[in-house]
C-alpha cells in the first residue's frame, strides 16, 4: 500500500474543499487506518453521527480506487471520533446486555450504521448469557439485544 499516495490524496481533497489539515496514514491489518485533524474545525468534518466522516471515506476510497486500480480497505477519523465512539457503543451494549437479563426481555438500540452495528455484535459476543441481532431495513436498521436461553442454563 502506498501510504504517501494516500495522506497526499486525503490532504488536496480536504484542501479544495477549505481545509487545512494534520493527515496521517498509518497500516493497519490489511486496511489503512488514516487519521486527521483540523483543529476547531473537527466537527465540521465528522458531521451528525459522523455522517459526514462516513461520506468522506467513501469519497477519499474512490479516489483511490481510481488513482490505484485497485479497492484500499480505509478507515477514516477525524479527531479521534471513531475511538470515542466505538467506547460508547462498547458501553451501550454491556448496558443493554445487563437490562437483557435483569429484565429477561429483548433490548432495542437505536439505529446504527452497518459499522457500530457490527461493533455491538462483536461486544455482545464476548458477554455471557446474551445475543444479538440485527433488524429493520435500510436506515431504521438497529441491534436488539436479548437473554440467551442456551447460555443461561
């Protein structure tokens, strides 16, 4: 991977679009991991639930895609957004995983993007007597969180 080819790349399009920004590019286990910061201006570039920061790392992976010939696995963050997040979604599964069995019923999350659905699954797995699965379409797409019966026992 060319890690050069892919902090150039991130750095001119945040450049036309207005931003001056701080952008590293590191390997990460078959994926980059590419890390930016414009200071005050952080937000900005995360957006609402990170919608924008999601938007961003489509549009950098096509244009490496397009540079490259070939698909790079990214991960964009901005600010550390995606770190503080993936502890919240860690919080709101072990919350939900513990009201599942108190309350022996199904706990619905919020909606989710397919990538913090896919961390709840991976942090409800790690938790006894619990499960998880996916439900609702497109947008409305959330984790319910309920008792394992199997694990119970």
């Amino acid at each position: 991977m060319d890690l050069e080819l892919i902090k150039k790349t991130t750095e001119e399009l945040l450049t036309e679009v207005g931003f001056s920004a701080k952008v590293e590019a590191l390997d990460a286990e078959g994926s980059v991991s590419v890390s930016v910061d414009v200071g005050e201006e952080n937000a900005m570039l995360i957006g609402f639930h990170g919608e924008t920061l999601n938007s961003l790392q489509t549009v950098i992976s096509l244009l490496l895609y397009k540079k490259l010939g070939v698909y790079t696995p990214l991960v964009l963050d901005v600010g550390g957004y995606r770190q503080e997040r993936a502890e919240k979604i860690k919080q709101m599964a072990v919350n939900a995983a513990d009201r599942a069995r108190f309350l022996a019923k199904p706990i619905e999350l919020s909606p989710m993007s397919p990538m913090e659905r896919r961390l709840v699954h991976m942090f409800v797995a790690e938790l006894p007597g619990v499960k998880s699965e996916s439900l609702g379409e497109g947008r409305d797409r959330r984790v319910v969180v309920s008792p394992d019966d199997q694990k119970a026992s």
